[in-house]
C-alpha cells in the first residue's frame, strides 16, 4: 500500500514537472521569436 502512494505520488509529481517544463520551453520560444521580429 505504502509503495502504491509513493509509486502515485511520484508519477504525479513527474508529470507536473514535465507539464512545468513544457510551458518553460514554450515561453522561451515564445521570446525568441518575438524578440527576434
């Protein structure tokens, strides 16, 4: 049972890392392209 929430809970937090991560890279090409116009 322990393993299953920490297993959960990991998974979870990965996911909203990736999520994080994704909306980081996005935002700095989102820059580079306006800064370069």
């Amino acid at each position: 049972m322990i393993a299953y929430l920490y297993y959960s809970y990991m998974s979870s937090f990965s996911n909203e890392l990736l999520i994080t991560w994704i909306l980081v890279i996005t935002l700095l090409i989102y820059f580079r392209l306006t800064l370069r116009e």
